[in-house]
C-alpha cells in the first residue's frame, strides 16, 4: 500500500522485534478517537478477516493476507462470519410475514 510492491513472501513491515512498535501508535489512533474500548493489533486483524469473509472475499486469498500458513486457522473467522448470518436470519421469524385474516380483509378491492 506504501511504497513499491514487494515480493509475496516479504514481510510488509521489516524489522519488528516486538509488539510495542505498532501498539503505541495504536493506542494512540484509539484514544484520539474517543473509543473506549480496549482494542490490540490483533483486534484489527481480526476485524479485517471478518469483514473480508462478510464481502466473500476467497478464504485463501485472506489465508495469504495474514500470513496464516493453515487454511484451518483462517477458517476460525468464517465460523464468526457464518453465526453472524444465522443470528441475522434468525431476526426473521416466517409466522409475522405469513398475512393474517385481518389482514387480507384490509386490502381494498381492485
């Protein structure tokens, strides 16, 4: 995204020794926000991954993105993604969209 494209197997940040590097500017994003929230690098990977699977993004292609060298560990984000489409199905319920006596009565005549 910055800079010139790097070979597939390159690391997009070279050099990282430890978690600090990227936690503090982080927390910083975070907190000028006004989130409260605690919210970890992994928080946003994990964001990343599932907004990815709700846009049905190819899970190898996001397996690739992350740096997963499993597609079972990719696959953990499309279980969330999956529930997440039940629990929005499951708002609907068949019995309150089949149209009752009254209703059918309320319908004026063509």
């Amino acid at each position: 995204l910055c800079g010139e494209r790097r070979e597939p197997n390159q690391r997009v940040f070279e050099g990282l020794t430890g978690s600090s590097w990227i936690s503090r500017p982080l927390k910083k994003w975070i907190e000028a926000s006004g989130i409260k929230k605690h919210i970890t690098f992994h928080c946003s990977r994990h964001t990343f991954a599932t907004l990815q699977l709700e846009r049905d993004t190819d899970i190898y292609t996001i397996k690739g993105m992350l740096g997963h060298t499993n597609v079972k560990t990719t696959q953990i984000y499309a279980h969330i993604v999956d529930k997440s489409k039940r629990n929005a199905a499951d708002v609907i319920h068949i019995e309150n969209l089949t149209p009752t006596n009254d209703d059918i009565e309320s319908v004026p005549a063509i």
